[in-house]
C-alpha cells in the first residue's frame, strides 16, 4: 500500500456540468449567461454558466435574486435523466484507468491513480488523457487537481478552473495551505469560517498555530480534522461505490402554505420520491427527518429514529405527516418542504444481519 504522501489523487470536476450540457445540446445558449433551474419566483438555480457567475449568479441562488443580478439571464429547465447518463459515461472512461472512484455527485469525483490499470507512472498525465477523452466523448470540459491527498486535490481542481488542471506536489501542501483564506477550505462553510475569524483565525497559517485541544474545544471532533488540514494531512482513502448517508427530497412551493391538508398533500411528492429511491436501490433505513422552510427563510428540521427499519412507504408517511403535525398551528407560511431518510443499510447489510442471526 502506497504511503499517505506518495498517494496520487486526482478530484476530477465537470464544468458548469448541467449549463455546459444545456449550451452544448442548444447552440442558441452558447455564448450567453445561462441558468439551469425554475424562473419562478420561488425557483432555485440548479447551475449557472460561466457567462452568468460572471454577474454574481450561482448555485442555490433564489432565481428572483439571479434576475436582479442579470436581468438577461436564460433559464432552462433540468434534464436529469440527460445528466445521468452522461455521468454514467463519464465513470466509465475513469473506469479504464482506475477502479477506485468515488463519485461526489453526478459532476465530480476522487480517483486514486497510484497503480492505475494503463500502469502510466505521472497522474498528471492520467488527468490529461481522461479531460482529453472527456472532451473526445461529450463535447464537455472538465477540471482536475492532483495531489498526494483528497483534501488537497479537491483544492487544486477550483485552481485553473474551467478546463485546467492543478497539482500539489508532496512538500508543498503545507506552503498552499497556510496562504489561504479558512473560508477557501473545503469543508469550512461560511458559518464555520465565521466562527473562525472571531476566534482570531483568518488563515491556514493562523489554523495551523493552534493546538489541537483548543480547536476541538471549540468545534469539536471537527477540531481535530481543522488541525490536520491545516498540516495538509488527509489519510482518507478513496472508497469505491460509498453509500450514501441519506436519502432525501424536497419541493419549494410557488404559493405559501398554512393549512395541515396543504401541507399534508405538499409533502407527498417527497415521500413518492424517497420511497421510490428505497424500492429501485434495496435500501432502507431508520432515521426519518422533516425539512420545513418558511417564508421569512427561517428553516427547521425534526427526526425521529425507529427501533426497525422503516418497512413501507406508508409508514414512512405516517412518522413524518406526526413531525408535521406537531409543529401545528403555524403562525407563518411555508415555502418549502423535504423529507428524507437516512441511518441506511443496503440489500447485503440485511442479509448479512439475517444471516447472523440464524447463526
């Protein structure tokens, strides 16, 4: 097994993902600021071309909001099923190099290259020739960083964004590091950098002063990864085909919602969705938690966790429409409502624990 330092990861991120599909497939929005999403007034911004984050547009960006920033801004509706199978493509030309991948999301995942099946000894080289085939097979671009450790190569692939590629060579993690901002780390959202920046840390540099114990103090068992981070340490492996940790859905409503039917009759769309994952994949899981946004933004979330398995989609109805209720009456709107399930454990878990149990 190679040493953490000698490791050669590589965090392969498609660009603009959903955008660039839609420019490619419709040349009419080649060119132009383009998002990927409801226009609604109560729609969400999936994705955002390069022409539009020109203007400020981004990801999960209210659509009202993208609007103000730029009124010229064309919205296009989602085509998941087309991303898809893209990204399925897109895994299969990973796949001819390396079978440890671990899919982020539709658009990016880790690779490990130490002994890749092409037996190509520089993974710089292996990004190239999988950004080139990228391009060759979809008319897509994709970005890369490299590096000896997953924190650091997903850092390096924002670096020469769009159609780069970045590496931090073993010895210069440390150096890339402390000149960043916290708020720049993957991991540390903007709350977290907050938090940081009060406390006298404002870069990696100021992270990495700190002793252990003073930042678990504050953060927890967050503190002790904060602390290796900011020593560009990072001994997790890529883990092939990683469960998801949960499995959720949610509707945002053009209209706000008061009474307990509306809420009842908004929330089973999210249901169908979640129990329809369960039915397609085997999984199942235990713990079921409500998401409720209301109109003033303000969100909560309530879970409740069985003794079993959730066995049927009409109990997994019947925990949350509870959480629901119980948040009755409401003196506000609701604009948005999800559901998801989460405690997992795949079709071979259950066997396996069937299996132990007869034992």
């Amino acid at each position: 097994m190679a040493s953490a330092d000698t490791r050669k990861i590589i965090h392969l991120d498609m660009d603009a993902f959903y955008a660039s599909v839609e420019q490619r497939d419709n040349p009419a929005l080649r060119g132009k600021p383009v998002a990927v999403g409801g226009s609604r007034a109560r729609g969400v911004v999936a994705a955002a071309s390069y022409e539009a984050r020109q203007f400020g547009v981004r990801s999960a960006m209210p659509s009202s909001t993208a609007l103000r920033k730029c009124p010229e801004l064309v919205f296009v509706k989602p085509r998941f099923e087309v991303y898809k199978e893209i990204s399925r493509q897109i895994r299969g030309i990973f796949a001819g190099y390396t079978a440890l991948i671990e899919p982020l999301s539709l658009d990016e995942a880790y690779l490990d290259v130490t002994d890749n099946h092409r037996g190509v000894p520089l993974a710089t080289q292996v990004a190239r020739e999988i950004r080139a085939e990228i391009l060759r097979q979809t008319q897509l671009t994709a970005s890369a960083g490299i590096s000896y450790n997953k924190f650091l190569a997903k850092l390096a692939s924002d670096y020469h964004k769009p159609n780069g590629q970045f590496v931090i060579r073993p010895g210069q993690g440390e150096a890339f590091v402390e000149q960043l901002r916290v708020g720049e780390f993957h991991g540390i959202g903007p709350a977290t950098a907050a938090r940081l920046n009060q406390l006298g840390i404002f870069t990696g540099l100021d992270l990495r002063q700190q002793s252990e114990a003073f930042l678990r103090q504050h953060f927890g068992k967050a503190g002790s990864h904060y602390y290796l981070i900011a020593r560009a340490q990072d001994n997790r492996p890529v883990v092939p085909d990683r469960l998801r940790k949960s499995v959720g859905s949610e509707t945002t409503f053009e209209h706000d919602l008061h009474l307990a039917e509306e809420l009842r009759a908004g929330l089973q769309p999210c249901l169908d969705a979640v129990w329809g994952h369960c039915q397609r994949t085997g999984v199942r899981g235990r713990t079921v938690t409500l998401k409720v946004k209301f109109t003033d933004f303000q969100q909560i979330t309530r879970s409740r966790t069985l003794v079993g398995l959730v066995p049927g989609p009409e109990a997994l109805a019947q925990v949350a429409h509870e959480l629901l209720l119980a948040l009755l009456p409401l003196n506000k709107g609701v604009r948005l409502l999800g559901v998801s399930l989460s405690s997992l454990e795949t079709p071979d878990d259950l066997v396996g624990r069937q299996l132990a149990l007869l034992l």
